[in-house]
C-alpha cells in the first residue's frame, strides 16, 4: 500500500490515489493442512491496473477466485465497490457479474456459438433484451477483432481468439473490475501479443483489472503496479519499474532469474 503515499505526483501511479473498488483485507484460506492464502491486504483503485506475479502454488488463483466468490475463504472479507459478496442468494449471481474472470483455460461455453457466449450472461443476469445483447455482443467482438467469427462454435477458432471472445464475454457484463489469471499461459507463442494487445487497450482505456500474468512487457507497458505472491502472502509491492529492476526480498530475486 506504500506507493499510495509515496509515489511523486509526475509518477504514473497518480491513479493510486482513485478511489478503491477491491478491497482485500485479511484474508485467510487453508485448503485442509495448506495455508494457501496468509492474512492478504491489498487494495485496487479505480481505474488502476495491478500485475499479480509470483511462483506457481503461490495462491494467485485461489485469491482471484476469492475475489469473485467462486472460492470461499476462512477469514477476512473483501469488498468490491464496498459491498461484500454474499456467501450465497439471488443477489450473488448480479454482484458477481460486477468482476469479470478471464481463465487461463478460455471456459467458454462448448455448445454455444461465439455470439451466445457473449450475450447469455446479460440477457440471463442483466436482464438485456435479446437483440440488445446481440448488438453489445457485436460491438465487443468488434473490438476485440474477431466479429467475423460470431456465429462458429468456439472448437472452431485458435486459441488466442478464443480468449479475445472470453474477455468480449466478460466485458459484456460491464464488470466494475476484470480479472483475468494467466489469461496467455495456454496460448501458442505467436497467438500471446493478439491476446496482449487487447488487454492493453483495456488498460488504456481505464477498465480497472487485475491480471496474473508472467509477461513483463505486459508489466511494464500496462500495469501501474505490481503484487508478487509467494506461499500464501504479499511479500513486495510495487511499480513494474522498480519490481523487474530492483526486486527487494530474496524470493522476488529468486523468481525473477528463474522467469528473465
Ligand atoms: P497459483 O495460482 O499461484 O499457482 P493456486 O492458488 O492455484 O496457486 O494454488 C495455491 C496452492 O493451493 C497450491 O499448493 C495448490 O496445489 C493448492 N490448491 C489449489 N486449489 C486447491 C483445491 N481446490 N484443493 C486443494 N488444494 C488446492
Ligand atoms: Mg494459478
């Protein structure tokens, strides 16, 4: 939470200073024996766009799917836009929506066109009309670049568009916050920057996200900041600059010559 304080004026994490939209405050989970996620504090801004980095096991995921109560935790609770998740109810389906997911694994809907994928969730939990799902689909397919695609089954397109189409399918939720963990992991090499390149138009466009990622162009060209993770705790803090330069603690220094 430092840089909030201190960053410079002339800095590019002035946006820090917006508002808070997530807020994770000591959040505890075990899965049985396993302390997967140790007393978490972090908060992100509106607008703001945070990099979650950090060794595999090291909770990322678990504290994604916190965040949109698709995990429960121990302890601790987190807010999105200062209200609390319900554990369960029909409020819970309506609030979620408010945090767009973006897996590694696309998770779109095998049996429904391109087009179904991305307006089942405003027509069911929005309350939009089918043609008026239909022409938000088509504007968000448009500018994730693959409109032309809309009517084929998911099995059909590369990888890299069907992750362009899960992140179209989130956006038409019009999430407060979109989320998106290891969203290139699984993509062919020459499919990452098309993926890439969408989320930095979402970055500049000032769409609130957190995104687990390993790609440090990404980092360094979107990212206001960066949080690395390891066994369950936020061990550092800070700007992409300073976190690829001039990692602090052992763990950062370790992971970071094994990922450069
Ligand atoms: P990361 O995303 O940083 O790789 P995860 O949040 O997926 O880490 O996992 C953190 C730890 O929790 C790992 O040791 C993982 O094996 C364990 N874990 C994740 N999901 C489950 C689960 N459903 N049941 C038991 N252990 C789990
Ligand atoms: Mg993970």
């Amino acid at each position: 939470m430092e840089p909030t304080e201190s960053a410079p004026a002339t800095s590019n994490i002035t946006v820090l200073r917006g508002e808070p939209l997530v807020v994770i405050s000591d959040v505890d989970k075990h899965y049985g024996d396993l302390h997967v996620l140790k007393k978490i504090n972090a908060v992100v801004n509106r607008g703001e766009v945070v990099v979650v980095i950090g060794p595999s096991g090291s909770g990322k995921s678990t504290l994604c799917r916190a965040i949109n109560r698709l995990e429960t935790i121990d302890a601790g609770v987190i807010t999105i836009d200062g209200v609390k998740l319900p554990d369960e109810g029909k409020d819970l389906a309506r609030l979620r929506a408010d945090v767009g997911m973006v897996f590694q694994a696309f998770n779109l809907f095998a049996h429904k066109t391109v087009l179904e994928n991305v307006t089942l969730g405003p027509i069911k939990v929005r309350g939009l009309s089918k043609a008026d799902a239909e022409k938000k689909a088509m504007v968000l397919l448009e500018r994730v670049g693959v409109a032309n695609q809309a009517k084929k089954m998911p099995a059909q397109l590369s990888g890299g568009q069907q992750q362009r189409v899960a992140i179209a399918r989130a956006l038409a939720m019009d999430p407060k916050v979109i989320l998106l963990d290891e969203p290139t992991s699984a993509l062919d090499p020459e499919m990452i920057n098309e993926v890439l390149e969408v989320m930095i138009d979402l970055a500049s466009d000032g769409m609130t996200m957190i995104v687990v990622t390993h790609e440090m162009g990404f980092a360094r060209k979107a990212a206001d900041r960066v949080i690395f993770m390891a066994e369950g705790e936020i061990v550092e803090e800070t700007t992409p600059e300073k976190f690829f330069t001039n990692p602090q603690s052992t763990r950062a220094k370790d992971f970071l010559s094994k990922i450069l």
